[in-house]
C-alpha cells in the first residue's frame, strides 16, 4: 500500500554504500530524506547523485540525514561512484543502498508499473524527528529533481512543525509565513508580536526563523 503523509516511515536493514545500515538507528534524531533512482550508470542520475553531495552543507545545517536508493547491486554503486565524482566533482558522502530483492523498493512502493516494471521511479521521503512521513514527491525518469526546491519544502516543514505557522505560496525563507487559523488574534500578538490581518482567516507575520 502506499505511504501516506503521517505514516511512520518503514524501517529496514540493507547494505549501502557506507556499509549496512539500519535506517531508524541511522536517522537517529535527526530529520531523513530516503530518495530513488532508477539506474546507476545513467546520466540524469549521476547529476543528481552528484547535486545532493554537492550539497552537503545544506543537509547539515538543517540536521537532515540523507540515503539514497536503487535496485542496483552495491558493486555497481561502488563503480558508480567514480563516475559521480568525476563528473560533479563530488564524492558520495551519503549512504546509497543497494535494493537488489526489491524489499525496500515494495516497503516504499518505489516501483509504478505503468512507469517501469522493474525500476524505482524518483521517489522522495522526508521524514521528520519522530520517523514520520512529513513529505513524498514521486518524479518520472526522465526529469532531474531540484533539489534546492526539496531544501525549501524541508525549510517550511522545519518551521510548521515548531511555530504556530504556515508558508505560503512560492515561500522562500525570510518570506512573511501565515499564522494558522487555530490561533487567535489574542494568541498571535502574544506569540508573534505583531502581525497584518488580510482577511480573518489570512494572517502573516514575519518569519519566525533568523
Ligand atoms: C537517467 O538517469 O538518465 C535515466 C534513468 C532511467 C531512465 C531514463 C533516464
């Protein structure tokens, strides 16, 4: 069945390219993205492959552990990864792990066989401190995700679940975000100071973060 937003994300034990780990002890506290591709050895996923390394910094400041995925066998991850840094200029610096027996790919249903009958689509899950599903995205194979869109999307969620908020349309940080409706006006001056009233129930206030 599929995985719906709020589902604890399923764990699972496998062999990645940093040794075999188990995902829940791996994510620890902190907030997880487990991503698929379909092939190693192709070129939109050596660019993606290469882009998340890239962007290191970014997961860490943000306390996100990230773990990538495909059917591949973990010897063809451990050649892939040449590839990958020569073409990116980035070493993988996260766990790929190798899904040969499709256990995890059916854990997460990261294969659509009107899509492809035997490779995962690009799926994406956040998963928040509590290994709850807090996001999915599914992309087709031929389109590269962006994933600094995947950066603000994990930006807003970071500030949903702690602040009495939302992030509107297009939000990018430091944007205003939206206080939700459950909060009165009296509630709102005394968590945000102040805020603008567009409509009683469209209220913003300046980005609690920075
Ligand atoms: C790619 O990564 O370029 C790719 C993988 C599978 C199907 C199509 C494209």
């Amino acid at each position: 069945m599929a995985i719906r937003l709020g589902d604890i994300a399923p764990d699972f034990t496998a062999d990645s390219t940093a040794g075999r780990i188990s995902f829940h002890s791996f994510l620890g506290d902190s907030w997880g993205v487990l991503f698929s591709h379909p092939k190693d050895f192709t070129p939109v996923c050596t660019t993606e492959l290469g882009t998340v390394a890239t962007l290191e910094p970014e997961w860490k400041r943000r306390n996100v552990k990230v773990v990538g995925l495909s059917v591949d066998p973990i010897e063809d991850h451990h050649a892939w990864a040449g590839d990958i840094e020569d073409v990116t200029g980035s070493a993988l610096n996260f766990p790929l792990v190798a899904d040969p027996d499709r256990t995890v790919a059916n854990l997460y249903d990261m294969i659509h066989p009107n899509a492809n009958d035997t490779l995962t689509v690009r799926s994406v899950f956040v998963i928040n401190p509590d290994k709850k599903v807090a996001l999915t995205l599914t992309y087709p194979a031929a389109t590269g995700r962006n994933f600094d869109e995947l950066l603000r999307v994990i930006d807003s969620l970071q500030r949903t679940a702690k602040h009495k908020v939302a992030t509107p349309a297009n939000w990018t940080p430091g944007d205003d975000v939206i206080v939700v409706p459950s909060v009165s006006d009296e509630q709102a001056t005394a968590l945000f100071g102040s805020f603008e009233k567009l409509k009683p129930y469209l209220r913003k206030t300046a980005d609690p973060v920075g």
